[in-house]
C-alpha cells in the first residue's frame, strides 16, 4: 500500500509520520490526512 499526503515546503516526513498516514488509509480510507492515487485530495494549506 502507498501513502500520499501533501506537506508544508521544506518539511521533510520522517518515517514515523509516514506509517501513521499509512495506518490512517488502512483504517478509514482516503481522506484529507492521507490518500492515494485513486483518490487524490487537493492541499489545504
């Protein structure tokens, strides 16, 4: 399984917020936290 999520510029995702999101997509489906190519969210920020 892969996990997209979108990030601040120069933030760089440490391993342990990637196995959250992916978890997250595990658990509840896309959603704004994580997502996938199927169903890709646009940012918020």
């Amino acid at each position: 399984m892969l996990a997209l999520w979108w990030i601040l510029e120069n933030h760089t995702p440490t391993p342990q917020e990637a196995k959250e999101r992916l978890e997250s997509i595990n658990k509840n489906g896309s959603t704004l936290f994580a997502f996938s190519f199927n169903d890709v969210f646009l940012p918020t920020f």
